[in-house]
C-alpha cells in the first residue's frame, strides 16, 4: 500500500513540474511598471507640485515600455512577441478550449498589446503637454501651444482607457484564479509556473548581451525624452549698466 502511494505521488510529480516561463527582467519591468503607473495617476490627481513628479513617472514609464519593446525582439522565449503575438486561429483555438502553451494565450496577448500600446501613447503625448498653469513636458519647447493643448486634451482621454484596460486585467486575473484555479500572479513573482505538458520547454535566451541592448536603449529614450537633445536655453541678459 506504502508503495502504491509513493508511485502515485511521483506519477503526479511527473504530471505537474515547474518550468519557467518569466525571466527576471520581464518581472522586474511589470512590477515597476505597476508601481510607476500607480505613482503617475496619483500624483496627476494630487496636481500643484506633485506634477513635477507626475512628469518624471512619465519619462520613466516610457524607458521602461522601450526597454520591454526591445526585450520583446532579444528576450528570452515567452517575453518575445513572435511567441506571443498570435493570428485569430489561434484566438479562436483558445476560446474553444484547443488552445494549451506557456506564457501569455492568445487573448492575453490582445490586452498586454493593447495597455503597452495605450500607455506607450499616454507617455509620448505627456512629453509636450501642459496644465495651464506651472507644468509642460520635457519636449514642450518642440511644438506649438496648439498642438500641445491637443495632445493634452487626448492624454486626459487616454487615462480612462487605460484604467478600463487595467480593471478588464484584474478581472481576468480574478476569473483564472477562481473559476480556472490557475494563479497567474505567482509566476510573475517566481518566474515558475506548473505544466503536464512533456513537450514543454523553459524559456530561454534573452542573456547578458540582450540584457545590456536593451538597457542602453532605455536609457538613451530616458535622456531624449528629459531634453537631452533640446538646445540650452539662451544665458541671461546682461543686467544694465548704470
């Protein structure tokens, strides 16, 4: 009997083994890109001087979204987009339940597309927008007051698709963890995730030269988008001589 029960605790070992799917970067830039969002809606609601930082969130935001578009070509295996980023048959397979991969489905794959679409906007219309009163983006310098007061009034707009795009993926989240039983937070916490499938395989790539590419990437965005190619301001006049 004692070994009837081992062998069936190791066949469900066997059925279900971890197998990693996140790798720390994506982690880390989802988490972070959590924290920042958050950070940028509140401090837009508070206004005054928390729109200074308001304005850094926003440049932050869009370092990390150029850093996830290049991890999406260097990355490793489920970070890439061609793994991903899927045709309606395989949208339809999925609905019908024929669907079974690692990483992001079919659908899921619509609405990270989407929110990484909407907020890559919402960071590039804040660069030139203002508020009227003390606060303009980085690269207002670079374009007309009507054009800037344009691309505020959709920067506005903007924000309520994103907290729709936000609340349909907390929603999903809840909709797999209670009536699928599949908790999607924990392997974007431990990169690990459970599958019986035998031909499942880790992901891999994405290694330190990748890494260091699409850091600098993000980093080369992070300065241009704070003025780094922006003239410098004219010095002082002189005070007059008496």
């Amino acid at each position: 009997m004692m070994e009837n029960s081992a062998l069936h605790n190791k066949q469900a070992e066997d059925m279900n083994r971890s197998i990693a799917v996140w790798d720390l970067p994506t982690r880390i830039f989802h988490w972070s890109l959590v924290l920042l969002v958050t950070g940028s809606f509140v401090s837009g609601k508070i206004g005054g001087n928390a729109m200074l930082w308001h304005g850094t969130f926003g440049v932050a935001i869009l370092g990390l979204l150029s850093f996830r578009l290049v991890w999406g070509v260097v990355g490793s295996t489920y970070a890439r987009f061609t793994t991903f980023v899927r045709g309606p048959g395989a949208i339809l397979a999925y609905l019908r339940g024929d669907w079974h991969g690692l990483g992001h489905n079919p659908l899921g794959a619509l609405s990270v597309c989407a929110l990484l679409g909407v907020l890559l906007f919402q960071a590039c219309s804040g660069l030139v927008s203002n508020d009227d009163i003390a606060f303009n983006g980085p690269l207002y310098p670079l374009v007309s007051k009507d054009d800037s007061d344009w691309a505020t009034g959709w920067h506005r707009r903007a924000e309520l698709v994103i907290i729709g795009l936000v609340v349909l993926h907390l929603a999903a989240i809840a909709y797999y963890a209670r009536v699928r039983k599949q908790n999607l937070v924990r392997p974007m916490i431990t990169g690990l995730t459970e599958s019986a499938d035998s031909n499942a395989r880790p992901a891999s790539g994405g290694g330190p030269v990748a890494f260091v590419v699409a850091v600098a990437v993000a980093l080369a965005v992070v300065w241009a988008a704070s003025g780094g190619l922006l003239s410098p301001p004219p010095p002082p006049a002189p005070p007059p001589a008496w």
